[in-house]
C-alpha cells in the first residue's frame, strides 16, 4: 500500500489533525518488525497564509507496515473524562486470515493511549462509525455489530438491515442508528392495513434502533418510508423531545443526486445537485449564523448549499478533503477545501479557507475548476443588492412610523396623567387650544365631549368627594428595604372601615416630562388587631371567625347587621402599603412622588350594604433623593433590647410588604414539636418583637438576617410555621435548617395562602354572604312588585274562609264555587310566575357571580 493512500485528516479544534502510517527508518535486521502511527497538529497562520507545524506525536507497534491500515478516523467523546478526542480506527493482519483492529485515543500532550482492541474474520468495509464511548460500530451482511470500551465483546444487534443512513447521539435514548430494513408487518395491523401503508409498497422501511437499551423505533419521524431506497446518507441538524415526541431536523442525499431538507418526517425543501453520486453531507454555521450544507461526492468533487434559499453557493473538483472547524480563530466556523496536486506530497500545500464572507485565504494555485460563472454571479449580487436596498428603505419608513406612534402615545399618556393629577386636587384642566390644533392635525380625536362643559364634570367629580372628611390620613411614611421602596398609608379608623378595594399609586412630579410619570407598584394591605397578627397581610379584607347563627327569614336585616358588626369589630387597624423598585428612581437623583388612593366608599344602608362609588384621594406627597437614602435616613432599624428586639411599627410593616410570605404545616405523628422552639432561638438566633412576642426577627449574621418568623403550635403534633423571606434563596436555607432539627417521621406541607382555620373562617363569611345576597334580591323582588302592583287586586276573602256547603246547596252554587276556584288557581299562578325586570336580574346576578367568585376562590385555597 502506497504511502499517500495510508494519510487521513481530521480537524480538532481549529487545527488539523494529519495522522500518517509508516514503517521506521531503515535499520539492519530490524526492517519490517514495526509499524509507527504519527501525528502532526497543523494550524493555520494567518500572516504567512500557510499551515504550520505545531507538535508531533508517534505510536508505535509490531508488525508489518504494510499490513496495517487505517480504515477511518473522527473525534468522540471519551466517558471517563467527558472529553472530545481524536480516535483512529486500525486495522492489522494475522495469521490464518483473522484480522485485528485497534482504536487509538490522541490526547492534549500528543500521547496515543490504545483505548481497546478486537478480532474478527472479515474486514470492516460498511458503515463503520465511531461514536462517543468511545463505540465502534459497523454492518457486516445484513447485521449490526458494535464495540466499545465498557464491553469487551463484540455485540450484536437483534435485528436485520441493509443500510446505516446515519448514527449519534440523543439525551433520551443515548446512541441512535437510524437504519433502513425489509418492510415488515408491525404486531398493532393486520394484513389488509399492512398491504396499503408506504412500507409495504416501496418494500423497505426506515427504523431506529437504541444501541443501550435495545428498542426499535419507526423511523417515520426522520424520513417518510418512500426515501429508504434512495437516500444514501443523512446529517441531523436538530433534535429534540416535545411532548413525548421525536422532533427531527435534518437533510439528506439520495442517489437522485439531490440534497433534501426534512422536518418532523416532512419533505420541507429539494436542490438538485451539480455532480453525480452524492456520498456525504455536513454542515457549517459561518459569520451571522449562516447555515451551509456541504455535500462531497465520490467523483472527489464538492458543492455548498445555503440552507436559506437552498440554493447552490459554489462547487468545486479534485477536491481530497472538505473539513469544517474554526481554523482562523474568529468564532465561527469555515471550510477548508484540500485539493489534489500530484506535483507535491504534503495534502496541505494547496488549500483554500472561505466562509463565502469577509474570510477567504487560499494558497498560490490558480483554481481553474472552482465554478460560479461569474456573469451569473455578478447578476445575482445586483438583484440581491436591489433586494436589500427596498427592504431597507421599508424598514426605515416602517421605523419612523412607530417613532411617531410613540410619541402621540405619550403626549396622551402625559396629558392625562395631568388632567387626572388636576382632578385629584380638584383643580379644572383645561386643554389648551394649541395642542388641540395640534392633535386634531396628528390625526387624533379627543376622548372628550366638546358639547359638554369640563368644569361641570370637574366640580360633579368634586361634588362626589365632598363627603370625604378633611383630616383622613392618620400617618403617611416610607422606608427603603434593600432595593425596594415602601409607602405607608394608614387612615382613620372610622373612615378605613367604610372602604373597600383600596390600592396606592405613586405619580412624579409632572415637571418630569421626558417619561411617564406612573410608578409601577405592588399593593398590600396589613391588618393588625390589637395582638398584632403579621400573619394578616394580603390585598383583601381578613374577617374575624364567624359564629355560627341561624337564619331567621321573617326578620331580613338581622344577618345583615351582625355580619357588618363583627366586621366592624375586629378591623382595628389597617395599613395600605406600595412596593415599588427603588434603582429607577435613583436616575433622576430627587424625585417628589404624589401618593394616590384608591378605593370603593361603600354607603352602610338598611336596604343595600353593598352599594358603593369609586372615589381617589391624594394622600401626600413623599420627597426621595439620593442623599437622604446615603445617610440611612429611610433605613429599617431593628435593635436588640435584652431578649426582645425593637423597631418602629412602621419598620417592621417595612419589613412584611418587603417579604415573600410562607406558610407551612408541620405535622409529626411519632413525636412532639418542641424542637421547632428551640430551633427559633437557638439556631435561628431569633427574638420576639416588644409589640408582639409571636413573631421573632432573626439576628443571624448572613442571608437569614431580616426573616420575621412565626409559630403557631395547635397542638404539641401539629403546628403552622410562616416565614417571611426576601427571596427564595433564603427560603430554602431556612427550611434545609428545619429539616435537620425536626423528627424524621415529620410532614411539611405548603399551605397556599395562610392557615387552614383561617381560610375555613373566611369561608364561612363568604357563604354568609352569599346567602344574604339571595334573601336581599327576593326580598328586592316583593318589593318591586308590591309597589308596582302587577299581580293585580287579589280577592280579600278567599274561598276557603267561606263555608263551602252555602255553596252545594244549589247547581247555581256549584258553577259559582268552581268560576271562583278557578280564579283563585289562575291567580296563585300568577304570583308564583312574575317576569323579573332586566336591570334587576343583572344587578342581581352580578352581585351573586361575585360572591360565589370570591367563595370559589378561598375554597380553591383550601385544596
């Protein structure tokens, strides 16, 4: 075997790897006893534009040179260290015709390790593949055989096939050989739906077949079964497992000389190729994610297709190798194109790099073959040229349409926010008749009715509030946790308690035009009685635990009081709190924020509780700057006063609406949870606040500084732990320190919003509500048609009050009781089937889908 015809090339992380078999140098008595295996690792200089030796390595072994071969080359993952490596597949002759073959791993230092070695008697001459493992597999026949490092014998593959199209790698089944076999009957159809489907009728069927655990899969998910006889080999560009099925991406060659793109077993795309008996296809990602498929022919000629027109990029012949890599450095991948030159021995003397972009170095030879005719060429960029300048012209057009888009959208966004600002203060706004002009010209229309007189609505609006007392809020403050900043609102009590669905929005100073002056926020709502329950914190009403009473019918308002008494009762205190991202409002350095109020009044009547109107109240004005925030002036202070920890009612509220809140059910069936108190303050370092020994502040230096914890034992087997956590991190430390201290046979368990006896309580009202509801709408109902009358004038003297034998005396008597039965029957008929009016049953069905909503929801909560 000649020297040339022993050399294989192989690129590896933007070098190229030349692996070159030889006998030794000529020694006497030692010629034709050694056979060495080198190594060159070649990379490219971009200054000389030639490709230059780096390192070198040598394996050497027994035996003839000239019955050693290497069969084929590639780079695999090796899985003991995870690492990609160069392997080398070889071949060795023995005696009495058994062959032995060699797989060689090529490390960083050069070193060649021999990975495994196996027999046989035959040669490998299809379908050898090498995979990660490193695997050796091939076809001899119509079976499958493999190898590798784990399994020192060879294995073969239940089954039959007549060609491997391609092997690899998947995440769910490991190594896949997708292969073509005989079309046979599957177990799940008979004969009549086997003699009509694509297997049976083109004769042979794509498969897939898992090396490590041995299952076939139908192959209708690669290709149709129509291809089997015609592709000859295949590159799969995506994979992936969605929904429990094989998603696959991918192109194939057929010997029709065509390059077809497939997705999900669908023909997508065909090119029709320049040259004749199509062996190989790859692929390169060059510069801005270019895809380009490379086909190699066995005419030793070549071809690129883009993969966005499928279209032929450039072709060329006498072509030894097509390799793709990184070889220039740049981050992306080109294609090395080795041709033959017969005039000089090194493959690498006449080369070419190109990424049909700004990269193309090529050595000194004239590449008369390398064809894209150069008339068609030129035409093409000009109409391409063309193309992109239209497209372009689009875009820009398209770009200043939306720039002016935006900009009406945030005049009207900014005029609003004024006119909504100016009718919080109850000042009038009044467009000003330039900008109107203006608008009217931009094409928009005012939202309001030029015939109606904008300061009647402004003082109707002002009318509305007139009812607000003067002196509301009680106490408005701020604090800065972490990168958050919290707003405070507490009201008066006696106003709190006639609101409802209240929510806080924080507007800039008007003055700062250049951006939208509503702060996006979060609402909260922390009720407190007088033991200060923390545990009471969420953006609705909590209601104290209901008492159980009987419905009493004939007195409609007595459920109606007591149900507003105790929700009077227990609603001592509440504080309505924004949460807000702190790093946006440090741009501006000061910033003077408006706090805004947002509520339901509801109007406490005998015949409606739930009436209500929406009212907005400015609360104050809160001023922030940067040098206020530098000198702590808005920090939360906790500080330990022997065994108690003390803080401002406000810093520790700071501290709730700036916390995730966690509630968790401990449950041990075996042993007590005294643990969990001794893990509080020993572990946790945790001290009761002075307001309220329930909940602990935990003093431990690290990320769990600032959890507010509380216990709730029920019994010494059961209890609720909640946490308030500044992040999830911290949520896991926590419960990891838990889980050490607590029995091992305890149960933890996620409570979705608070406890269960408090969401049981709250249900409890919320049916309560419902009920009241239903009796307030009948009761609605007899009223309406008392007062309208619609039943007509009803008989004052029934029949049944009269004696009935005055009536049977006589047949006279008898035809005047029946007439008179018969009104009776027509009338209760009557008063058991009145039309409701329209208005009336929407707003009763309104009422009664929010109550059953709000019910709904809390029970959601108890599951």
């Amino acid at each position: 075997m000649l020297l040339h015809e022993q050399e294989q090339i192989l690129p590896y992380n933007g070098e190229v790897l030349v692996f070159q078999l030889s006998g030794p140098k000529h020694v006497e008595g030692a010629a034709g006893k050694t056979t060495n295996l080198s190594v060159r690792r070649m990379a490219f200089d971009r200054d000389a534009k030639l490709f230059i030796q780096k390192s070198s390595g040598v394996f050497s072994m027994r035996g003839n040179p000239l019955e050693a071969e290497i069969i084929c080359c590639g780079s695999t993952t090796d899985s003991r260290s995870g690492l990609i490596l160069p392997c080398v597949l070889l071949k060795k002759k023995k005696r009495k015709n058994v062959l032995k073959y060699l797989l060689l791993l090529l490390h960083s230092s050069n070193q060649i390790e021999q990975c495994f070695h196996f027999k046989l008697d035959y040669e490998l001459k299809e379908d050898v593949r090498l995979l990660a493992g490193p695997l050796v597999l091939w076809r001899h026949g119509n079976r499958l055989f493999h190898i590798s490092r784990n399994a020192c014998a060879v294995q073969s593959a239940p089954l039959q096939l007549s060609s491997v199209v391609w092997a690899g790698e998947t995440d769910d089944e490991g190594i896949l050989v997708l292969g073509v076999r005989a079309a046979r009957l599957p177990e799940s159809e008979d004969e009549a739906e086997f003699s009509t489907s694509d297997g049976a009728i083109w004769g042979t069927e794509f498969f897939a077949y898992a090396v490590e655990t041995q299952k076939v899969f139908t192959g209708t998910s690669f290709m149709p079964h129509a291809y089997s006889k015609v592709v000859s080999s295949v590159c799969v560009c995506k994979k992936e497992l969605l929904r429990e099925q094989l998603r696959i991406s991918l192109v194939a060659v057929t010997h029709k000389n065509q390059l077809i793109w497939f997705q999900d077993g669908i023909p997508k795309s065909v090119c029709e190729l320049p040259y004749e008996k199509p062996c190989s296809v790859k692929t390169a990602v060059t510069t801005s994610n270019n895809l380009l498929f490379i086909v190699s022919f066995a005419s030793g000629n070549a071809c690129a297709i883009w993969r966005d027109s499928f279209q032929v990029a450039s072709k060329w012949q006498k072509v030894n190798y097509v390799l793709v890599d990184d070889f220039i450095g740049s981050g992306t991948e080109q294609m090395l194109l080795l041709f033959k030159d017969d005039s000089c021995e090194d493959v690498l003397s006449t080369f070419r790099i190109t990424d049909f972009g700004e990269i193309n170095y090529a050595s000194g030879i004239n590449y008369k073959d390398d064809t894209p005719m150069a008339e068609g060429l030129q035409e093409n960029s000009l109409l391409t040229v063309q193309a992109l300048e239209t497209r372009l012209q689009a875009g820009y057009t398209s770009i200043r349409e939306l720039q002016h888009h935006l900009r009406l959208k945030k005049k009207v966004i900014l005029e609003s926010c004024r006119a909504l600002i100016d009718l919080v203060q109850e000042r009038s706004h009044i467009l000003p008749t330039a900008k109107e002009v203006k608008f009217k010209r931009e094409g928009l229309v005012s939202l309001w009715d030029d015939a109606e007189n904008p300061l009647h609505s402004l003082n109707k609006e002002a009318s509305m509030t007139a009812k607000v007392p003067e002196h509301f809020i009680e106490k408005l403050w701020q604090r800065v946790v972490d990168d958050r900043l919290i707003v405070g609102v507490k009201l008066i009590e006696s106003f709190s308690l006639s609101l409802s669905d209240v929510s806080l929005s924080l507007v800039m100073d008007p003055d700062l035009t250049l951006i939208s002056p509503i702060i996006e926020c979060q609402n909260k709502i922390i009720t407190l009685n007088k033991t200060f329950s923390a545990l009471a914190i969420s953006s609705c009403q909590i209601e104290p635990p209901p008492k159980k009473m009987k419905l009493d019918f004939d007195s409609k308002n007595d459920l109606e009081k007591d149900l507003h008494k105790r929700s009077l009762k227990n609603q001592v205190d509440r504080t309505f709190i924004a949460v807000t991202s702190l790093s946006p409002l440090l741009a501006f350095h000061s910033v003077r924020c408006m706090v805004l109020l947002h509520a339901k009044k509801q109007k406490h009547k005998s015949d409606d509780l739930q009436k209500s109107k929406k009212i907005t109240l400015l609360c104050g004005k809160i001023l922030l700057s940067l040098e206020d925030i530098s000198h702590g002036k808005y920090s939360v202070k906790m500080l330990r006063d022997n065994s108690y920890c003390t803080g401002s009612l406000e810093d520790i509220l700071a501290v709730l609406a700036a916390s995730m809140r966690f509630s968790f059910q401990i449950v041990s069936s075996e042993y007590t949870l005294t643990p969990v108190n001794s893990w509080l303050l020993g572990e946790m370092e945790s001290t009761p606040f002075k307001e309220c020994q329930n909940n602990l502040f935990c003093q431990r230096v690290g990320n769990l500084h600032g959890t507010v914890l509380n216990w709730t034992q029920k019994s010494p087997f059961e209890g609720v732990l909640t946490l308030f956590c500044r992040n999830v991190t911290v949520l896991f430390q926590c419960l990891h320190s838990l889980t050490r201290v607590l029995p091992p046979s305890s149960d933890i368990k996620l409570l979705r919003s608070g406890s269960k006896d408090r969401l049981t309580d709250q249900l409890a009202l919320a049916l309560e509500n419902e009920v009241l509801i239903s009796r307030k709408s009948f009761s609605s109902k007899e009223n309406e048609v008392e007062k309208s009358g619609t039943w007509g004038k009803r008989t004052t003297k029934k029949i049944s009050d009269a004696p009935v034998a005055s009536f049977l005396d006589s047949k006279e008597g008898v035809q005047q009781f029946r007439k008179k039965l018969q009104h009776e029957r027509e009338e209760n008929m009557l008063s058991m089937n009145q039309a409701v009016n329209g208005a009336l049953y929407q707003k009763m069905a309104l009422k009664m889908a929010e109550a059953q909503l709000h019910s709904d929801m809390i029970v959601w909560k108890l599951i």
